[in-house]
C-alpha cells in the first residue's frame, strides 16, 4: 500500500465523524491526537508517554469506558507528561462524542499497513494529511498551507546548508522547514557525510520557527517529529515582542499571513522603525532585521501585490530593504494557487548586506504570472512551471537569458518610479492586442464631437415637444 493510499484511507475516516459535527480541521487535530500515539509505538517512541496511555491500552477500551479513558488520556499527556508529548497535546480536548466513532477511528488506524507506511516515511505520510486538508475548501486550512511545489522551488534556490540556522517565523504546519530539512539531508546522505556535533545541530538547532495558532502549532510539532526535527516551534506572536528573540538567522523561508492586526490596533512590537497595522509589512520588516548582517545571509519571502506598490510607510519600509539587502529576484506568481480568489502574490528574494545602505543595485523580476492557465483543485501547480524561472535565477549571466518574462530594472529606475515595485509584467494575450486598440486621445476627441451630436438632437426633440404643447394661434 502506498503512503497516497494510507492517505486516502485516513482522509476517508472524517466521513465517520460527520454525525458529530466536526470541521475537517476539527477531524485532522482528532486524528493529530490518536496518530501520535500510534506513530510512537511504530517507531519505538513510546518512552515519554506514560505505559497506562500508550497505543495497547487505548486499542483494548470500547463503549463509554473508551470515551471516558480517551479524555482522561489528553488531560494527562497535556498536563503532567514533558516535552514534545507535553506540547503536542497541552490544551487537547476531543469533538468526538459517540464512542462507536472513535472505537471505529482507532481500529482503522490500527489496521493500516503500517510496514508500507514507515518504509515510505510517516512523516510523508502525515505531510500528505495535511496537503489533503489544505486542499479541501471546506476545510480553510489553504490559508496556512503553501503548495509543496513552490515551497520546494523556493528551498531549493536558497539552498540551506549544514551549519546554518533556518528559520519560519508564521511556520503553520512546519513545511517549509522540513523542506529546508530534508534540502540539507539531500545534499549530505542523510546527514552521514557530516561530523557527529554538526548532524547532532541539524537534528535540534537547526531549523526552527513560531506560529500563532494553536491547533495549527500543535499539527507544525506533529509534522516535525515525524520527520525526526527537534528544533524549537514556539507558540506565540512573531509581531508580539516575543518576537525580538527570533533573529541571528542565517536563512528565512515563510510564507507570513496577510490582512491587518484585527480592529486596526497598531503591532506590539516596539522595535520596529515603522509603525503600520499591515501584517505582511510588519513580517517583512521582521524578516530583514532577523537575518545575519554578513553579507550571506537571505530570505524568501510570499507577499501580495500591495506590498510592492502601496505609499505610505509601505514605500519606506521597501526603501529600508533595498538599503540593508540585495533585493535581487521578485517573482510574479500565478493567482488562483492558494489564499482566496483574485488574491495576487509574490516572492521576494533577498540577502541581507554588511552594510545598511546601499545593497541593491538592481532587481530582477519573473513574470509567472501573465498568460498562465488556471490554477485550482483540479489543474494543480507543477514543478514544470517553475522550469524557465529556475534557469533564469540560477544563470551565471543573468542578462544573457532570452526569456520574454525575465526583466530587470536598476535601483534608480525604481527609485523614478516611487520606489514601487510592481514591475516586470509582460503583455496580457487575453486581451485585445496592443497595437488594435484606440488612440485614447483621438478616441477621447471622437466621443466628445459624439456627445456633442446627441445633445443637439437631443435639443430638436425638446423644441419639438414644446410646440405640440404650445401650438400657435
């Protein structure tokens, strides 16, 4: 059985759970809970949860005894056990309320191929849980979710190497980071090639990150342990002033939340040079500020279009990048791959400099984004998309590409454009061609003499109907 059909199997058990009412989310945290257990007795993990709560002991309760040992369970693995057991299961508390239902959830789960499953990895197969969540509308879980293609994409034209300190400061469900995880792994045999301290760094210092939510932080520790990580995921407001701890990093990959602080309040932060409610401007300010000053250090980022256009702070905040980093890449994306209809987004790549002035000289854009197809459920995004924009990022000479999408502008012709970065975007093929349509100021004379005709007209009816109303005598 492969890890896709253990998937499917799991996936197909919230159809158990529709009687009680629960979300798909509601069903992936449930199953988050049950999983663990069973996952750490296939991995002979089972050490720090108590031997009274383990996997044997839960498979044998049924009936109400089930329903009443289940939440006993998740008080004591959340209250008196510790670390990643502690963490993962702190504030737990179960939707389920017919015990036929978790009987049958827990004997599913047990009866899986469990030997196909560690031999493709559980840690794939939990990452296509969460893909299978993300990709349910009904679910709402698109929003913390980046398509596994683009983060891949992006990880590997960062190219996170041993030693370096990773970070995602809105991690969700950690994916960025076991890709950056598994890049280095690659690279290193699994991390055999390396001395025993710097694999021992890689498996515990590493890579590292912060989410906000709760439920989403706890699926983000699921996903980590699986893939044998044990960096630090804290719990918490990267825009909050716990946030000034994160920095030093030699790599950022994230792909922050978008929006306003709710009710318009102003950032916590208090060491921000500039103050906005706009979430995405204030994680881009975080972002910069966290990365090593020396000259190496670099970050790719997803924000949407306002980022790179809007005045205000927004223009200053831009301006305070291309001072402290080489913006050297922006690239245009396709809409309708994630977050909601018509949302339009971009990745930024930059490396912060020595200095904090003076490091961008110019940018280079990609226009993924200009006579693409659709992207949605059902004509997903693929590695082959990204093909022209990985050969024209990677090019020892830039300028010797022939691609119609890449362009390149210098920082004083930005500079003559407001500092706005909405740039590098090629002719739409959708719309009417260019060189067809009208001299808007021919056309703009035409309509005038047009108006001027109708209201002439327009006066010899008016006269018309006063003299029928007043006939002479």
């Amino acid at each position: 059985m492969t890890t896709q059909e253990i998937v499917t199997k799991l996936w197909n058990l919230c159809n158990v759970l529709r009687d009680d009412g629960i979300t798909y989310h509601q069903y992936v945290t449930e199953l988050t809970y049950i999983l663990f257990l069973k996952m750490a007795k296939e991995t002979d993990a089972e050490s720090q949860i108590p031997e009274a709560y383990r996997w044997d002991s839960l498979k044998t309760k049924s009936g109400i005894e089930l329903k009443k040992f289940y939440k006993e369970l998740l008080n004591h693995l959340g209250e008196n056990c510790t670390g990643r057991v502690r963490e993962i299961y702190q504030g737990a508390a179960t939707n389920i309320d017919e015990p036929k239902n978790l009987e049958k959830i827990i004997a599913s789960i047990d009866g899986l191929d469990w030997y196909s499953a560690r031999e493709e990895g559980l840690g794939n197969l939990y990452e296509g849980l969460l893909e299978k969540n993300a990709n349910e509308k009904k679910s709402g879980a698109g929003q913390y979710f980046t398509p596994r293609v683009l983060i891949d994409v992006i990880t590997r034209l960062v190219k996170p190497q041993p030693k370096e300190r990773c970070n995602d400061p809105a991690c969700g469900t950690f994916g960025f980071m076991i890709a950056a995880h598994q890049y280095v792994a690659n690279q290193t045999d699994d991390f055999f090639d390396l001395d025993a301290d710097t694999a021992a760094f890689e498996r515990t210092e590493a890579f590292t990150g912060m989410e906000l939510v709760h439920d989403t932080h706890r699926l983000a520790l699921m996903n980590a342990m699986l893939h044998d990580m044990e960096g630090e995921i804290i719990l918490g407001d990267t825009l909050s002033n716990l946030g000034k701890r994160m920095r030093g990093y030699d790599v950022v990959l994230t792909n922050p939340p978008f929006g306003t602080k709710k009710g318009g309040e102003r950032a916590t932060r208090d060491d921000f040079t500039y103050t906005t409610s706009n979430k995405q401007l204030n994680f881009l300010q975080h972002i910069y500020r966290s990365l090593n000053a020396d000259g190496k250090a670099r970050a790719a980022v997803v924000l949407p279009d306002n980022v790179l256009f809007a005045d205000g702070e927004s223009e200053k905040i831009r301006i305070d990048l291309m001072d402290k980093c080489n913006l050297h890449t922006v690239l245009r994306l396709p809409t309708g791959i994630f977050y909601a209809q018509g949302i339009k987004t971009n990745v930024l790549f930059f490396t912060r400099g020595k200095a904090d002035k003076g490091n961008t000289q110019e940018v280079w854009f990609y226009d993924l984004r200009t006579n693409m197809p659709s992207f949605g459920k059902t004509s997903p995004l693929k590695t082959e998309h990204f093909a022209g924009f990985e050969a024209a990022f990677e090019a020892a000479d830039r300028r010797s590409v022939q691609d119609e999408r890449w362009s390149v502008f210098t920082r004083e012709q930005i500079a003559q454009k407001g500092n706005s970065l909405d740039l590098g975007l090629i002719r739409d093929d959708s719309m009417a061609d260019y060189d067809d349509l009208p001299d808007p100021i021919e056309s703009g004379e035409e309509a005038i003499a047009q108006l001027e005709e109708a209201a002439d007209l327009l006066q010899s009816v008016v006269n018309a109907l006063k003299a029928l109303q007043h006939p002479e005598v």
